[in-house]
C-alpha cells in the first residue's frame, strides 16, 4: 500500500505537534504516494519505526491512502491512460523528465490562478520533487479546481 500525508499530518508536522514522535517524523516524511509501506518500514528500521507507527499516523489521520494513478500497464509494453473525461488512449512514450517540463509551468499557472486560496498548494507545487513529486500533487489541484480546469495537466502529466 502506498500512503500519503494529509493536511492535518502536514500541519501537525510543522508544529511539531505530539501526534508524532520524533522517531515517527523521519518515517513520516517518506510518505509521498510514490513508495510503499514496506518500502518506508524498510528506509526507517534503523530509527525502530514499526508497523505500529505506521498504524498510529493513520489513526491519527496524518496519512491516507495514496490516490490510484490514472494510468495502468497493459501487456508489460503498452500502457493506456485514462483521461479525466473518461476518454481512454495510448500513453506517449515521453520520459518523466520531458513530462514534468511540460506540466510543471501548468501546474504553476492553475494553483496562481487560485489566488491567496491556493497558497498551500502552491507551496506543495513549487516543492515537487520532478515528475513524480508532480504527479503526487495532481489529486490536490484536481480536487480543487475539478476536471475541466486540470484537463491540459491531466495530459502534459499521463498522456
């Protein structure tokens, strides 16, 4: 399972409130949607994070299930996108890099066009690390500015 930080996980670790310990901070941070749950048990062992720790940030509503991505491998060689307007096509054989240069200005765009509202998501943006930290973000931006607005991201990120 691949788990990310919430807005109450990220806001109770910047005020390094009690809801985690310090030995649940370095575990925390590893939670980008991108690795799995072994993956960080496997990175934090060394600190004694446990599956206990894991369980406790997510009672405690400090992590969440990372969101499915809109893409699946077909066939180990093809993959097929399915786009935010139900529309299903072939994925283009661009690198992570090349998509990441064409959505990240996009990405830029729509959380400024939020204003003042969109300062937080503007900060997680700005702080992606490459295509996958973007493509971490993309549920965020898509939840708050819905489908239509997301639909040139959409593409630039999965198509």
């Amino acid at each position: 399972m691949k788990y990310i930080k919430t807005e109450t996980g990220q806001q109770a670790f910047k005020e390094r409130s009690g809801l985690i310990s310090p030995r649940q901070r370095p575990m925390f941070i590893l939670f980008d949607g991108v690795k799995t749950v072994e993956q960080v048990l496997a990175a934090s062992a060394g600190l004694g994070a446990t599956q206990s720790d894991v369980d406790h940030l997510l009672a405690q509503g400090l992590i969440g299930l990372a969101p499915e991505p809109l893409f699946a491998p077909v066939d180990n060689k093809v993959v097929k996108w399915t786009a935010l307007d139900g529309t299903v096509a072939l994925r283009s054989n661009r690198s992570a890099q090349e998509r990441y240069t064409e959505a990240m200005p996009i990405a830029t765009q729509l959380v400024a066009s939020m204003g003042l509202s969109g300062y937080l998501l503007n900060l997680a943006v700005e702080s992606a690390d490459g295509y996958e930290g973007l493509l971490a973000v993309f549920p965020k931006i898509h939840k708050a500015l819905g489908s239509k607005a997301c639909k040139e991201l959409d593409r630039a990120l999965n198509g």
